[in-house]
C-alpha cells in the first residue's frame, strides 16, 4: 500500500518526502510537534492537541499560526488517504531551512510536515498491557556535552530499558518521580486518593493527563498534583501511564518490585472506561 505524507503544503508519497539538510529541525531540533490518536478513524482530542502546538510554537517564537479548519483537513485527508483505521497522525512544526547558525531569523518561513502510523497496540487495549518500568536518573537537558536532537536522552533510555527486559523507564529528577521517556505517570495510594507530578515545567503537559484528572475529579476521585518519591511508587496500590495512545496503560512492575496485586486496579480500570466513554463511544 501507498501511503502519503504532508510535507511543507502537498501531500506526497512517504517514499517521496523531503526536508533540507538545512532545515533547523534537523540541525538544531528547532520544532515542536504533536501525535494525535485516531480510532475508528476518529481524531480524539484533536482541538486540545493542535492549542498545545500553538503554545509551543509561541513559546519558541516559530511563526506558526494554527488555522484549525485547515489544520483537521489535512489530518483528515492523511487519513482517509493512508486508510487508517486506527494508529495516529504526526504532525510537526519546524523554524525551517536557513544558513546554518546558532542565531535564528525572527519570522523565518517554518517548515510543516506530517504522517500517520499504525499503533504497535490497540489502543483501546492498552488496560491489559501491564507495563513493566525501571527508573533513571534525569538527564535531560544536562547532558550539555552531547548535541542531542532533544528526545535523544529519552530514546537512550527508552531502548536500554526495552534491551534489559522491561518495556520503559520512569526518570527521577531530585529524588522525585516526573514522567516516563514519552508518558504521563499517575499513582494510586493506599488511601485511594490518585497522585501525579504538577505541572512544575519537569513534564510535558499531557493532553490525555489533563482528561484523565478531569474525568477523575468528576467522577469523585480525590487527585493531588504533587511531588512523589520512588518509594512512594514502589509501595503504591496502583500504578499508570497515559499519553495520547495510553489511556490509562497498568505499570504492574518497576526495578522487579510488584506494584499492587501485579495487574490493572480497579481506579486504573475505571478512569481508563470514563475515557472510552467520553471521547470514543
């Protein structure tokens, strides 16, 4: 099958796609992107992902306006012409081609690409996946030595975890739990009450993250933003992940400890059916 790509206003065959050798995402990782879901060939969240990007590019200062019906466009399209049922659409945003130079152009032209890709799982069954993590010290954006292309570090990591037998790793930074190499993490105490780190500028702001607190709070479930230690991870009731293909994904394992009964609990199995329900069904 022919799949097509975006690629700075025309759709193209993937095996024809093309981006600069001079482009700034390539030599200084100067892009921002976003993965959106799609099931049933439905984008979910589509609105809060594309606002996300809008904040990212201003945050960087690309010159990016998001044009929200143009933008649904071309992510439909993409879908409908790779017949993708489920998977996700990539979409990035790049400060574009120019001389290579520490110092940017204000308002150079950026440079737009996207595709999409079939999940390595279901993501609706992502409650029977079980994930088992081992936790890394921070090393993002202090490995100053290394010109990383910005998920370098995560990438290491995420493979040294899947080389050792496990399936990701959860990053401490000053003794505290932040996220995992791509992923949102979220605790269950003893007490029932549902604990994830704030946004304190140490994680990304997961859309799926936000949903999953809003569902929790309006469902009755008592959630806390705050700081957490490994220990209090190991010893937790409950342990899971979310991002924009995890809904609600059980950690049932870190560094070999059991984390609970060793399967999806019942708090993980609710919230991930309050998301189903609320932006599939």
């Amino acid at each position: 099958m022919i799949n097509y790509a975006f690629v700075d206003g025309n759709f193209v065959r993937e095996t024809e796609a093309r981006v600069s050798v001079f482009d700034r995402s390539v030599l200084f990782s100067d892009a921002v992107y976003e993965v959106t879901c799609v099931i049933n060939g439905k984008m979910l969240d589509f609105k809060r992902h594309m606002e996300r990007l809008g904040r990212s590019c201003s945050v960087l200062g690309i010159a990016y306006s998001i044009d929200y019906a143009a933008l649904s466009s071309i992510h439909q399209k993409l879908i409908e012409d790779n017949d993708l049922s489920d998977g996700m659409v990539y979409f990035q945003v790049t400060r574009g081609a120019a001389a290579r130079s520490f110092i940017y152009t204000e308002g150079n032209p950026p440079f737009v690409l996207g595709f999409t890709q079939k999940c390595a799982h279901n993501p609706l069954s992502t409650l029977e996946r079980n994930l088992c993590l081992v936790s890394v010290s921070e090393g993002r954006w202090k490995k100053r030595d290394i010109k990383t292309t910005q998920l370098l570090y995560a990438s290491l990591m995420k493979t040294e975890a899947v080389r050792s037998g496990a399936d990701d790793a959860v990053i401490i930074h000053d003794g505290y739990i932040t996220e995992t190499t791509a992923a949102n993490i979220f605790i269950v105490t003893r007490d029932n009450a549902i604990v994830t780190c704030p946004l304190n500028g140490q994680i990304l702001p997961g859309i799926t993250r936000q949903r999953i607190i809003e569902l929790a709070v309006a469902n009755g479930f008592a959630v806390e933003q705050r700081l957490f230690t490994l220990q209090e991870l190991y010893t937790a009731q409950e342990c899971f992940v979310t991002s924009a293909v995890n809904f609600a994904t059980p950690v049932t394992s870190v560094d070999g400890q059991t984390i609970g009964n060793g399967e999806a609990g019942v708090t993980t199995a609710a919230l991930h059916a309050f998301y189903v329900k609320a932006l599939i069904e």
